[in-house]
C-alpha cells in the first residue's frame, strides 16, 4: 500500500439506515484496501449525523418493499456508524458536512457527531475527489 | 488441513461481510511480522474480501479450507 492510491468519494444525501449502510461498507471496503476516502454529507445524510442521532431509526428507502423492510431490519450486520469508525480506523477517512446543507438545516459544528470531520464547500469536496471517482448514494 | 502452527484463531462466523475481514486486519495489526492468523467465516464475501486484501496488504494467503457452512482462511503477517 506504499503507492498513493486514488481516492474514492462518496456523496452521501440520503439518510435512510439501508443506503447509509451501503455506502459506510463501501468506505470501509476502500479503506481497507488502502484507499483515501472522502464523504460529504447533504441534506438527509446529513441529518442523519446530527450529535446524539446516529443511533436512531432513520427508516428504510423507499424502494424497501413491505417484504423486503424487515429482513433488512432483522439482518445482523453492524451499525453504519460502526461501519465508519472502522473505515477511520483502517484508513484515510475524511467526512465532511456540506455547507449549504448545514445552512438549510441551521446547523453548527457543535450539532454533529465527532465522527464529522469539518465543514467544506463544494468546490473543496471536488478538489479533494480529484482524479478518483465520485458516487452519489 | 495440513498441520500449520496456528497462533491465532478468529472465529468470525455469523458475522456479516465485511466483518471478518476487518477483524483479521485489526488482529494483523497488533500481531507479530511472521505470525499465523486463522480466520473461520461463513460470509460468502470473504472468499474474495480476503484474498484480495492480503495480496494488497503484501501478506501471505498460506491456506483457503472449505468446510461445510463456513471456510478456513490460514495468512501469514508478513511485513
């Protein structure tokens, strides 16, 4: 893993449990395969990751079927937040709050959950995407 | 399965992907450069996750086992 690897950035804007799992597997996938990951959180994602929330019932997409939801409820694996510690602790995880979003949602550092790294514009979420791809979950 | 010294055993079965794959990182992390990790999963993820992993990493993929429900996965710390 000597080589700078490119990164891999992920737009995270719903909130839904199943959709911030699915993206917080694939983060932690990238990070452990050496990858720089970046996440910038808008509009429900980022409410999502409001201080004392992240253990809430953020509810399911809406393309869960009725028979689909509780399997994906009953389903063991971890918490998306869990998820994202390990990516942090593997790898080169940086999340950010997007800041139109925290301006929508009247929004301060001090609302977030620590695992929220800053605060950035989009320009700067783009800068850091660089030559990697961009995925928008 | 062939007799290799075994120095850790990590039972990730029924843990979902990527599960067992982070807990074999985080114990080769901690352990020793030539020591022998066993993963035992049942994550069908893992038969690539770890693979492929571990040639990242540049460890060592000493022996894959499948048993029935579940599969060995014997890696050697190598750096």
């Amino acid at each position: 893993m000597e080589e700078q690897e490119r990164p891999l950035s992920l737009v995270l804007f719903s909130g839904t449990d199943d959709k911030l799992t699915a993206a917080s597997v694939l983060a932690v996938g990238a990070a452990a395969m050496g990858r720089p990951v970046n996440i910038f959180l808008q509009y429900y994602a980022l409410d999502a990751f409001r201080a004392g929330r992240l253990h809430e019932d953020h509810k399911l997409s809406p393309e869960a079927t009725g028979e689909q939801a509780p399997i994906v409820r009953a389903h063991p694996g971890q918490h998306w937040s869990d998820l994202l510690h390990q990516a942090k602790d593997v790898g080169e995880v940086d999340i950010q709050a997007c800041a139109l979003s925290m301006d929508m949602f009247h929004l301060k550092r001090e609302d977030l959950d620590g695992l929220v790294d800053g605060i950035e514009g989009v320009a700067a979420f783009i800068a850091s995407a660089a030559e990697g791809q961009v995925v928008f979950i | 399965m062939s007799t290799i010294q075994v120095d850790k055993t990590i039972d990730a079965r029924g843990m979902a992907c990527p599960g067992p794959l982070m807990n074999l990182i985080g114990a080769i992390r901690q352990g020793q450069v030539g020591q022998v990790f066993e993963v035992l999963s049942s994550d069908e993820g893992s038969k690539t996750d770890i693979p492929a992993w571990v040639a990242k990493a540049k460890h060592e993929l000493v022996e894959f086992v499948q048993d029935s429900g579940y599969a060995h996965f014997i890696v050697r710390k190598a750096r």
